[in-house]
C-alpha cells in the first residue's frame, strides 16, 4: 500500500501539473491542501475509513485519495498526464521558471520542452505581459546551458543565499526561531535545494510575508505552514522550502529536514527497537493504539531519548554516527577558529590579485599565525609561474615583509607541478631553499589511472613535498576527478609522512570527504587550504573545515591548527 510520503507526492505532481495548465488558483489549492494533510496525518492514510476525516479533504480530492490508496489512475492526472506535454514537468526545474510560468511558455510560445525554450528569443518572452528583458535572457541563457544532469548549487553560493533568506525569515515579528536546515546546514559541497524551518506561533503570517517578499521570483506552493518558492540564486533561480511549527515543536521539524533522508532512517529503525516511533512532529510510542506524537522543543532531546549523544549535522550520513554516539565515541571536529594559518596562497607574481603585503595584512585579520606564499611554477605558463630567478627574487620579498609584520611568520614556498613523469618543476636545489613545498597536477589529466597514479606516488616520494595540493582535479560541475588510485596515494602518504591538501576553494573541495576520512584513518595529516588568488578568498577556509568536519577531522589531524611554533618544528624537522 502506498505511503502517506508516496501519495502526498502524487498530489504534489497534479498540483504542478493543474497549474501548468493554468486552474484557477482554488481548486489547485484544495489539492495542494490535501497534499499537505496527508503527508502531516499522524498515521497512515490507507488506514482510513474515510481520507474525509483528514483537515482539509473534501469530496473530491478524497476520491482522488481512495484511487491512490487503492493503486488506481486517479481520473483528474489521467487528464492531466494526457493535456500537459512531458517536456514541461522539467522546464519548472530552470532558474526563475516555476509551473505556472512553463504553462505560460508552453500556451503563449509552444514550448513543451528546456530544448524549445532555449530556442526561443529573449524578445519572444519579454513580449509577454509581465516579463522583463532581464528574466527574459535568464530564462533563455538557463534553458540553453541546462543539461538534463541535475544541476546543484556550489556549498559558498548556496550559504551566502540561504544566510540571506534566513535573515529575512529571523527578522520576521513572528519568528521565534529559525534556521537553515538540509544539505546546507550538513554542509554538503553541493546543495540541490535550500530548506529553512522556523518556529512560530503565527506560522499564517510568516508564511505570507515570505511569499511576498522581493527576493521571490515565484511561488510553487503555499499551505499555512509550507511555503516553496523559486529564489533569484546569483545564477539562477533556486528553490527554496520553508516550512514553520509552533515553538514546542521546532527540534523535532529542524531535526527532520536536516536529514540526511539516510541518517532519519537508521534513526528511525533504532527508535523502532526500543518501541518508539519518530517522524517530524515528535516521538510516540510504538504500542499505543492513537499514536500521540509528543514534540520535541530541541534536537538534543531526540537524541538523548534515543539514548544517543548529540550528533553534529555534518555527521548526518549514516556513516557509523549512530554507533559512535551510543558509545560515545564522536569525534571532537575541528573547527575554524583551531585553524592558525594558511599554507597555499598565491599572489601577483603569479595568478593572484594580491600582493605579498595586503595577502599578509588579510591574513593578520583572519588572526593567523603564520601564511605560506605558494605561487606556480615555471612550465605553468598560463598562470605566468615564476622562473626560478623570479622565484629567487619573490622569496627576498617574502623574507623582508617577513621581517615587517611581526605578528605573523610570511613564509616561502611554492606550488610546484607535478610533470607528466613525476618530476617536479624546479631543480631539487631550489626547493631545498623554500620552507614549505605544496606539489600539484595541473596538466596531462588523461594518462590513465596506472600512470598518473606512478606520477603522483613519485611527487609523494619527493623529500621536499610536504602535502599535494587537490590531489584528485575535480571542479565541480565542470570538470570530473582524473582518473587515480588515490587509496594507494593515502597509503603512500602515511608512509611518508607527506600531507593530503583539502583544498577550500568552493568548486574544488578536494580531497573529497570520503578520502578525507580514509587519510585520516591511515595516519595521514591533512592541510587546509584556501588556495587564495585574492584577500577575500582567504575566508573559503570554512568550506574547507566543513568538509574535514563532515569527514570526522579533529584538529590533531591538520597540520595547519598546530600553533606556531610547533609547525615551525615541523617544517625544521622535514619528512
Ligand atoms: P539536497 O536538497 O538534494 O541538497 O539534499 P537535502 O538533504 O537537503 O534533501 P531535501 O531538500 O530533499 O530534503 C531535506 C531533508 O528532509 C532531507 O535531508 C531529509 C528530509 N526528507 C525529505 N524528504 C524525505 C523523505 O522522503 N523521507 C525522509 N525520511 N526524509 C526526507
Ligand atoms: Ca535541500
Ligand atoms: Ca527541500
Ligand atoms: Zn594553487
């Protein structure tokens, strides 16, 4: 028998389909009600007598609810599935483009696909009562670089919207409490949607206001204490949920949609076990005939019902939390503030914007301890690496503004490329001169996993690499990982005594998290880099230490929270 999930969901999908289609606002509305009592019911609704006795359900969307209890075509999607072109179920993913907008593209200009609408002219759209030239071209430009791939947002763009939405959501009079909640607060490196909960005692007009504010492009759905909304993203439009509880109820609602959906159901298995049931409105026990869903106010509660310490979002995965909690055995993560400097930036010597002093004075900011100049080396000659005499000369510049800012150590180092055979870019006197060599792989990416394998195992084996910079390639959305072992890299690592980067820079994150952690349970120290071209970029450390997070890290793994003087016995001491 279908679950309440399974046919809210097919309520939600004739939702979007009527309003493609264009219903009057009130009949979409009874759906998207029923939608919302059903997947709120406390227990399942194949169990009814009658889908009537639900908030909400009337004749009609009740018969509608017997059908799919029943494993039958309701008549009304039958319709629906015939009326409205396939196509156009996909054209409300793009930016800026919700339902009724694809229903209007399809009926005004006989587009039923992304394909056709990114055939259509900008001026075809704007033409249209109640489009701009500006969403015109971003509809147009969003259809034309759509791949059917599904697209997510990058970890810092998603964080610099969703702070901005959950300001306005705290601001709200009526807000008790909020917060971002799913992938984003897990702190994944991508983030398909953004979910904000809130706790108030007036969700009618917070819900409201939110629909209206001026960051809303369009809205998808809005119940009373649901609202989705499409979001003017700096690329795009994005989807956002939010949804709202009373106060008493708020730790059981953020618990739920921070998920991650895996972590909810081994939760959910364990409360199983010890009689209780769990959803998003609190916990009940098992046994009891009326299930009686007491709320919980705070995540800690849940946990501590469930006999379980805290666990951080960041080790929501159903990746051995749970054991590690029942036995106490969470790790101690690291955190921004344990980080005491920055081991690969560039400046204008070669790619970066900055120069050795204003990098230096943004460090000082950031109160670090110390800040190792990486710029490229010479074969990289898009990214104008430095000659070993320029490299000679930079190193005389670091050392004198070394000597200037006493409060921080500026030290030498470089980015050096690993070439094609494993060798390094400069001669190995040269290096023996920097204080900190960072090796990294920035062209031939495709010579097979055995040979790019023997190349990096080389770099490793160098003495003078102290880490390798993001040693699988990957850009995300735009480039895949080259092909490694990078097991054998980690094995080589530990027995070497060579560090694995983790890169920060959003598009990068890499190491991934999985390798991360694989390190670290090697014995593999790790470096957390910004990889900084500019002042600014210097702060994409958090991404950084929200991936070593997510990969389990405490600060005694990374070699740049050790304070200064000990990283400076470290550096002495070598490999
Ligand atoms: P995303 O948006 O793809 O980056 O990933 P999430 O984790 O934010 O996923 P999303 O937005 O679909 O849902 C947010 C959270 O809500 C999810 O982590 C767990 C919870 N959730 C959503 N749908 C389901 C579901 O069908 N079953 C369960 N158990 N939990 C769900
Ligand atoms: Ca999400
Ligand atoms: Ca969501
Ligand atoms: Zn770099």
């Amino acid at each position: 028998m279908p679950s309440n999930e399974e046919i809210s969901r097919a309520l939600e999908t004739i939702v979007t389909l009527m309003e493609i289609r264009g219903d009057e606002h009130y009949r979409v509305l009874a759906y998207q009600r029923a939608a919302e009592s059903v997947a709120a019911a406390g227990s399942p609704v194949s169990s009814l007598d009658d889908p009537k006795e639900l908030p909400h359900v009337g004749d009609t969307t009740a018969e509608v609810i017997r059908n799919l209890v029943a494993d039958e075509m309701p008549e009304v999607l039958d319709e629906l599935m015939a009326e409205v072109p396939k196509g156009l179920v996909e054209v409300t993913r793009l930016p800026g483009v919700g339902p009724r907008t694809a229903g209007r593209l399809w009926k005004e200009l006989d587009a039923t696909s992304v394909e056709e609408v990114a055939n259509l002219e900008a001026s075809q759209i704007s033409s249209l009562k109640g489009f701009g030239k500006k969403s015109a071209e971003k509809i147009v430009a969003s259809a034309e670089k759509y791949n059917s791939e599904e697209r997510r947002m990058l970890l810092h763009t998603a964080t610099a919207l969703g702070d901005r939405l959950l300001d306005f959501v705290r601001n709200h009079p009526a807000t008790e409490k909020a917060d971002l909640a799913g992938s984003l607060r897990r702190g994944k490196e991508t983030i398909g949607d953004l979910d904000i909960v809130a706790a108030s005692s007036d969700a009618k007009s917070l819900a409201a206001d939110f629909a209206e504010a001026e960051f809303v492009t369009e809205v998808v759905a809005h119940g009373e204490t649901k609202v989705s909304v499409v979001v003017v993203g700096s690329d795009g439009g994005v989807d956002v949920d939010l949804r709202i509880v009373a106060p008493d109820a708020y730790g059981s609602l953020l618990h739920h949609f921070t998920g991650s959906q895996a972590h909810n159901i081994v939760l959910r298995e364990r409360a199983v076990k010890m009689d209780i049931n769990i959803s998003e409105y609190g916990l009940a026990k098992a046994d009891e005939p009326e299930r009686n869903y007491i709320p919980a106010e705070t995540e800690n509660e849940i946990y501590e019902k469930l006999g379980l310490a805290y666990i951080p979002p960041e080790l929501r995965e159903d990746s051995g939390e749970l054991e590690a909690a029942e036995k106490g055995e969470l790790p101690d993560l690291v955190e921004v503030r344990d980080i005491r400097g920055d081991l690969h930036v560039h400046t204008n010597y070669s790619d970066g914007k900055g120069t050795i002093e204003s990098m230096a004075e943004a460090a000082i900011e950031l109160g670090y301890e110390y800040l190792v100049f990486c710029d490229h080396s010479q074969s990289l000659r898009v990214a104008n690496g430095l000659s070993p005499k320029k490299l000679v000369e930079k190193n005389e510049a670091v050392r004198k503004a070394d000597e200037k800012y006493g409060g921080i150590r500026l030290l030498c180092g470089s980015e050096v490329d690993i070439l094609k055979d494993g060798a390094l870019d400069y001669e190995d006197s040269l290096l023996a001169d920097l204080d900190f060599v960072v090796a990294s792989i920035h062209t031939s990416f495709q010579i097979g996993e055995k040979a790019m394998t023997d190349r990096m195992l080389r770099a490793i084996n160098h003495p003078h690499v102290r880490t390798i910079a993001h040693p699988t390639g990957r850009v995300l959305n735009r480039r895949e990982p080259y092909e490694v072992d990078v097991s054998r890299l980690i094995k080589e690592a530990a027995a070497t005594n060579t560090a694995l980067e983790l890169n920060s820079y959003p598009d990068r994150l890499d190491l991934s998290v999985p390798y991360v952690r694989e390190a670290i349970k090697a014995g593999v120290k790790i470096t957390i880099d910004t990889d900084a071209h500019d002042e600014s970029a210097l702060s994409f450390m958090k991404f950084g230490v929200t991936q070593a997070q997510r990969a389990w890290a405490g600060k005694g793994s990374v070699i740049n929270c050790l304070p200064r003087e000990e990283f400076e016995e470290y550096l002495k001491s070598g490999k």
